[in-house]
C-alpha cells in the first residue's frame, strides 16, 4: 500500500511538473510596447536602439552557436512588467513590427538537446518614437510692407518630453540662422509667402515633421500729396 502511495504521489509529481513547464515554454504574443509610459531616454546611448515610428524592431545573438540541436528562446516584456516567451526556436534573429511608442524590451535564453540552457541575458531595450505631427500658429496672417507690422510664428512640436530640433523655410528654401521654436516674419517678401517649420528629433533626426503657415504681406499706400482743391 505504501508502495502504490509512493508511486502514485511520484507519478503525480512528475505529471504537475511536466505540465508547468510545458505551460512556461508556451510561444505567446505580446503587442506593442513593453512600457509606453516612462519618459523616454536621455540619450541613445541609454537603450539598445532608437528606431523612428512603424520601423521593424530587428534583433540577433551576436555569437552565434555552430552546434545544430541550439534552440533560441526569445522573451519579451509585457506591459505589466511579466517576461513572455515569443519565439522558440532554431532561429536567432527576432523580428517585430513596433506597434506603438515607448520601450521594447527582450531577452533571450540559449538551449540545446541535452536541457542545458544558458543564463538569461542581459535586457535588450529598443526605444519607438512616436509620429511627429507639429502645428504652426501665427499671431498674424497679413502684415504691411513698410514693416510696422510683423508675424511671430510659434511652432508647437505636440509633446514636451522630448528635445527637438526647429528649422525655418520660407518658400521651399531654408532660412539660415532661423533654428529656433519661434520666428519673426520680415516684411521685405511681398505677396503670399509661405513659411514651413521642420521639426526633428535631437534623438533621432532624421524623424521629421513639418506644418506650414501663409503670411501676406500687404503693398502699403504710397504717401499722398495733398494739394489745392477746387
């Protein structure tokens, strides 16, 4: 009887053990970011890459095993802080299509055939910017030649947590010195002009966004000469 006991406290064991870890291997998907509220890095030497929004997020082992039996276990943060398995495989390379900003951050555990498997690595973090979508307000849309009036133009990049770069251009060409979030109008281009704000970010420049804003300037009468009437 203590036998049989035995056997059968063993064999469930075995069973419940089986079970969990075939339910921890389970490939399940995990979309969009792993924190979309955190403020992003400081620099791009923060994280393991920048990328511009709707990029593909691609990753791979940088030593890659020669041996045929390695299966690649990828894993990936959720967005309530749980590690996920998302691939398992013989693959070392991940690819995902960002969906969302804010950060995406994975691991990656090496097996082979014999359930010998390497630590963890180290968390890998990809930062996705989102869309830049700026808007420009002008205090003015029509100001007089003689310049007794100006424009102030204020671009408005959408969000204030990130650092931005601003370049002015006034019918298609850039104006030279004009880098700033803000932009008095001159008055010596007559006639409907109109002027384009180009925003980038410091860390990714060459994600941009642009919004235009007409100005006109208005011919001013020419001094009258008074005479005598009839």
């Amino acid at each position: 009887m203590s036998r049989d006991f035995t056997f059968l406290k063993t064999t469930l064991f075995f069973t419940f053990f089986v079970l969990y870890f075939s339910a921890q291997a389970q490939v399940t998907s995990v979309n969009g970011p792993s924190d979309a509220v955190s403020s992003p890095p400081a620099s791009t030497s923060a994280v393991g890459q920048v990328l511009a929004p709707g990029n593909n997020i691609s990753l791979k082992i940088g030593n890659v095993s020669t041996a045929s039996d390695i299966i690649y276990q990828w894993y990936k943060m959720d967005n309530t802080g749980t590690k996920r398995l998302v691939q398992s495989g013989s693959s070392s390379t991940l690819l995902e299509t960002s969906a969302g900003a804010g950060y995406y951050t994975y691991q990656l555990v090496i097996s082979n055939s014999n359930q010998c498997s390497s630590d963890i690595s180290d968390p890998f973090k990809v930062f996705v910017l989102p869309a830049l979508a700026p808007t420009v307000a002008a205090s003015k849309s029509t100001v007089c030649a003689d310049g007794t009036s100006t424009s102030l133009l204020t671009a408005n990049p959408g969000s204030d947590k990130y650092s931005y770069q601003y370049q002015w251009i006034v019918n298609g060409s850039p104006i030279s010195g004009a880098t700033s979030a803000t932009y008095t109008t001159p008055t010596t281009i007559s006639g409907a002009n109109t002027y384009t704000i180009r925003v980038a970010y410091v860390l990714s420049t060459s994600t941009t966004g642009t919004a235009n804003q007409t100005i006109t300037v208005i011919p001013v009468p020419a001094k009258p000469a008074i005479s005598i009437g009839q």
